[in-house]
C-alpha cells in the first residue's frame, strides 16, 4: 500500500500563536477588553458641547452692547448723569469703530480712565474677531457632524451646559464676577477708580450688572431654542429609525419567501418519461368513500388468480 506525504492545509492552521512577551501573556489572560461609553463619544461632539456656550455667550453679549435704546433706559435708571452718559457713550462707540488709535480728551476724565478705555477698545475688537472665529469654527464642525450623527446631541448638551452656565451665575455674587473678569482680561490692574471719578459716576456698577442680567437673560432665550432645534432634529431621527424598522420585518418575510418557494422539479426516472400522463395512477380518488384505485387493482388480480386455480 502506497502512503502518500500529507500535505499541510490552510483548514488545520486555525490555532493562535503563543504569547511571546509577559505584556502579550497579561493581555491573553485577561481576555478581550470591554469598551468604556466614552469610548463611543466621538471628539466633534465634545468640540460642540464646548463652543456652543461660548458662542452664545458672545453673540448675547455683542447684542446687548449694540442696542442703543436698551443701554439708555439702563442709563436713565442708574447712572447718576444720564444725559452725559449717553453722550460718552455714543462718543465710545464711534471711536471703536473708527480707525484713530489715540483717544481723544473727554472733559473730566483723567489719563488712567482714559487709557483703561483704550483697553476696552483693543479688548472688544479682539473679542469680536474671536467670536468670527468660533462661530465659524463651530459651522465647519456642525456641517461635518450631522454626517456622522453627531449634530443633534452636540447641539442638545451645548444648549442644556450653557443654561446651567447661567443659571450657577445668578448665584454668584457680581462684584466677585466683575472682580474676577477684570483681573483676567486687565492683568496690569488699571481698572479701579474711586468714588468720585468721572467714569465711575456715568457707567456705576448697578448698570453693568443690569446689563450682564439681560446679557444672561437671552444667552437663556438663544440656549432654548437651540434645545428646541435638537429636539426637532431627535423627533425626526426617532421618525426615520421607525420607519427603517418597520421595513425591515418585510424585507426579511419577502426574503424567506424567496427561498422557501421554489420552482417545481423536473427531474424524471426514465420510466416515468415513457409513461403517459394518462397512464400514471392515481394514489386516492377524489370520493372518500369509495376505496383507492390501487386495492381495486389488488383485488382483480387476487380474483384472476382464483379463476386460474
């Protein structure tokens, strides 16, 4: 008997190669690792959830400081020389947008009022370009998230985080608020002034905290409806996935359908060719109380057996 060599096969070569390293050993004996729920949180929608405020926030703020009939009313409540308020205002305002770098001399202001007001100036306009900046960053990323399912829970927890912001911010005291954001953005300190200085009794501190409460009263408004808006975009998403799986159960009835009727056999012995349709016999007859043709065909025979004998 002739043996033949065995040959490998690719079928038998299904075992996993040993661990080489003790890293690789740990690693086996610890089994498959289980994925975390923050590992399924994709960076864009961070990246949303971060932005979002900052950009309402900003936007709330720009609408606030450009709304001349708001900051009057303010004015004529709580400055203590509304009619040279608005005036110094208005006057302010035209100097940001201008392209004059040197303030000019406002009566009754001193030099260290006058230069903080430069530092306003060169804090507001980098503020405007970095709100641009955002808020364009934040389209790119919104355009490129609603193709990965990120857009709505990015839009959905930015908005909920800065009502949150918001609402904590009431209950922080505003002098120790305004303290804190002079301290940041004016680190060389130039910011206080006494009692009696110019600047101090035309903008007081009861109307800027006037002012930072409207600001967070529609930074709240701008916050609800873009809730609004990813609730819109969560009801047409729950409305697509119930159609999809409402689908489906037919996609798969007509699929099991398919393979379960199949065509008629045309397979035949040669016997059966031969034969005519005609010549083939029935199994049963159609009356149920009449017996089957084969025991009629029994019973002739055994009767010409019998006449035989």
């Amino acid at each position: 008997m002739k043996h033949f060599p065995h040959k490998h096969n690719s079928t038998h070569a299904t075992h996993t190669p040993a661990p080489k390293s003790w890293a690789e050993k740990i690693k086996a004996a610890q089994g498959p690792k289980k994925t975390c729920w923050y590992h399924n949180v994709r960076w864009k929608m961070w990246i949303i959830i971060l932005l979002t405020p900052m950009v309402l926030i900003g936007l709330s703020i720009a609408i606030i400081a450009h709304t001349a009939p708001l900051l009057d009313s303010l004015l004529d409540r709580y400055s203590e020389n509304p009619a040279d308020a608005k005036i110094a205002l208005h006057y302010y305002y035209s100097y940001i947008a201008s392209t004059i770098e040197d303030l000019p001399i406002i009566p009754g202001m001193k030099d260290a009022e006058l230069e903080h007001l430069r530092d306003v100036r060169s804090l507001w306009r980098r503020g405007i370009i970095g709100l641009a900046g955002i808020s364009f960053l934040l389209g790119i990323l919104l355009w490129r998230a609603k193709k990965d399912g990120m857009l709505r829970p990015g839009l959905e927890y930015g908005s909920l985080l800065t009502v949150a912001m918001m609402i904590a911010s009431q209950f922080v005291p505003f002098d120790d608020l305004w303290t804190w954001f002079h301290t940041l953005t004016f680190p060389q300190g130039n910011w206080m002034f006494e009692y009696n200085d110019k600047i101090v009794q035309l903008f007081t501190s009861e109307f800027f905290e006037a002012a930072v409460l409207r600001i967070a009263l529609l930074a709240l408004f701008l916050a609800m409806c873009v809730y609004g808006l990813a609730m819109v975009l969560k009801r047409l998403e729950t409305r697509r996935n119930a159609a999809d799986q409402a689908q489906k159960p037919q996609e798969i009835k007509v699929a099991t359908v398919e393979k379960t009727v199949e065509p008629p056999s045309i397979k035949e012995s040669s016997f059966q060719r031969q034969t005519t349709p005609s010549a083939r016999p029935k199994r049963f007859s159609t009356d149920p109380s009449e017996p089957p043709e084969e025991v009629l065909a029994l019973q002739k025979t055994a009767k010409q057996h019998l006449e035989e004998k």
